[in-house]
C-alpha cells in the first residue's frame, strides 16, 4: 500500500504529461490509500484549474468520476489529528494529515510535491515522483 497526495492524485487523474503516467505507473500494482479530504482537495483544485482556464470542464468532471471509481481506501482523518496537530510548525494540516497517514499505516507517502522533502520529523518515506 502506499499513500497518494492531492498533487500525486491530480496527476494521476488527469495524466497531462509524463508525470501523470509516471503516477499511474507507481501506484498500477499497489493499492493506494488517502484521507478522505483528498476527494475535496481534489475537487477544489480541479475547480482552480478549470476557473484558470488550464483544464477544460468535462475533463475535470470526467476527473471527479475517475476519483470516485478509484479504488482507493479512505481513512477517517480524526485519529490523525494529534500527529497533524505535532506537524504544524512545519506543515499546513491539509498536508501533514497526508503524512500522518503514511506514518501510521507505515507505508511511503507517493507526491509531486517538493516541499515533502526534508521537512523535519517525518517518520515515514516520501516518494518523489517527480523524476
């Protein structure tokens, strides 16, 4: 299993570029796991991109279908709170809830986000799918 950011998902939903099939690849054979605020990140930033004119509405809406068949295993947020909680003096909590989850599962958190990388006091592995 492996957890999967809002920037990972979007990618992975949209598949603009090689980045999204580089997502698509690195979750294709495991299953994947988020908070449930991923769906409202998910669609907030949809709406960002198609309000900027940088995705058209029917592939955000076709996007927010893909999101709901996923097969992607949602955890209640409210257990991870004290650990989102310890994380703020380095993280917003819309993102450390994401490596709260990943480190009470146990599993690597997959992003396209950099500012993952060397935040202090992760305890679990960030996946760079970047490159």
């Amino acid at each position: 299993m492996i957890v999967l950011d809002t920037s990972a998902m979007i990618e992975f939903l949209l598949v603009r570029d090689d980045v999204g099939l580089r997502v698509r690849e690195a979750v294709s054979d495991t299953a994947v796991a988020a908070p449930y605020a991923i769906d409202l990140e998910c669609a907030s930033v949809l709406r960002g991109l198609v309000l900027g004119g940088r995705v058209p509405g029917d592939v955000a809406e076709s996007a927010i279908e893909l999101l709901d068949r996923t097969n992607l295993r949602r955890f209640d947020h409210a257990p991870l709170m004290r650990r989102v909680w310890e994380l703020r003096h380095d993280m917003w909590p819309y993102d450390a809830v994401f490596a709260a989850l990943a480190e009470y599962l146990d599993m690597p958190l997959a992003t396209l986000d950099k500012k993952f990388a060397g935040v202090p006091g992760i305890r679990c592995e960030i996946r760079d799918l970047r490159d």
